[in-house]
C-alpha cells in the first residue's frame, strides 16, 4: 500500500489530471456535455500551480501547454463538431500537462474517438447513412467557407445524428498514453 501511495504522491500531477479527466468521461456520458465548474477550475488551477512552481517560466509553459490543447479542437468546435466543454478540458490537459505531453494524449484520444465512433456505426447497422453523412459533411466543410453556416448546419443535423461524448474517448486515450509512457508509475 505503501509503494502505491509512493507512486500517487511522486507522479501527483498525472494523477490528478486523469481523476479529472474519468469525472469529466463519467459527466460527459451521462449528460453530453462536460461542464465549466470542472474545466474553468481545471485550466487555472494548473496555470496557477506551475506559475508557483516554476515562476514566469512554468507559467508559460503551462499557458503554452493551454493554447495547444484549445487549438487542437477548436477548428472542430467552430464549426458545430464538438462541444467547448471538450475543447476546454484538452486546454486543462495541457496547462498541467505542456505542449508534447498534451499532443500524444490528443493523438490517443483521436485513435480512440474514432475506434469507438466507427463501433457505433457498425452497432447501429447505418454504414451507409453515417457514410454519406461524412461526405456531406466533408463537401460543406469545402464549400461552405463561413465557420458561422457551418456551426448553423452542423446544430441542424445535430437530432439525427449518434453523438459520441468526447470526453469518454478523451479520458481513455490520454490515460493509456499516460500508461504507456509510464507516467502514472
């Protein structure tokens, strides 16, 4: 028990940012939507630790760190393809976390969101629906050059549409990076 303890107390930060992310997985699942009591808290509490930490630096590192995780899904949140409580959550990854650390948990977590959104397709029986809905998609997305029509578009089709709560495939991906890169031992 003690060894365990050991390992929370020493690798504190992963820890903390994974136990937000499974609260933010469970909200999410639950409500479809991951709210800003935990992502606002979460941003600033982390530019607030790493300021103290590490004065100006730490506090640029992790203001980095924040930039990079909003803007890695910002583009899709503009145009109608995610919520802003995911967008703020990866930002809350990456003001604890930094910029490296934040781009591999987005790049586990955009393997697992896609694991599990083709999964979901398969289980509905709707390959063809989903696919011409993703080539749709893809043309407005082309075509359409206003972030605005695209959002407008996007909350139309919203009711007809299986949505996969980000915050789920977030919380699974970032921790397996944490696992695989051995930050949570």
């Amino acid at each position: 028990m003690s060894a365990i303890l050991s390992v929370v107390t020493e690798n504190w930060i992963v820890w903390f940012v994974t136990f937000v992310l499974v609260v933010a997985a469970i909200i999410d699942g639950a409500i479809l939507k991951v709210p800003n009591w935990l992502t606002f808290p979460f941003i600033t509490c982390g530019w607030i630790h790493w300021a103290m930490q590490d004065g100006w630096s730490g506090l640029g590192w992790s203001l980095m760190g924040t930039v990079v995780g909003m803007m890695l899904l910002l583009v899709l949140r503009n145009v109608g393809g995610m919520g802003a409580g995911d967008v703020k959550l990866l930002a809350g990854v990456g003001a604890w976390m930094g910029t490296m650390v934040t781009l591999w948990a987005f790049a586990a977590t955009a393997l697992v969101g896609g694991i599990m959104a083709a999964f979901m397709i398969w289980k509905s029986g709707q390959w063809q629906k989903h696919f011409a809905m993703a080539h749709q998609i893809l043309h407005e997305w082309k075509t359409v050059r206003d972030p605005q029509k695209l959002a407008e578009i996007a909350r139309e089709r919203k009711p007809n549409m299986y949505l996969l709560p980000y915050g789920i495939p977030m919380a699974i991906g970032s921790i397996a990076y944490f696992a695989l890169a051995g930050m949570l031992i």
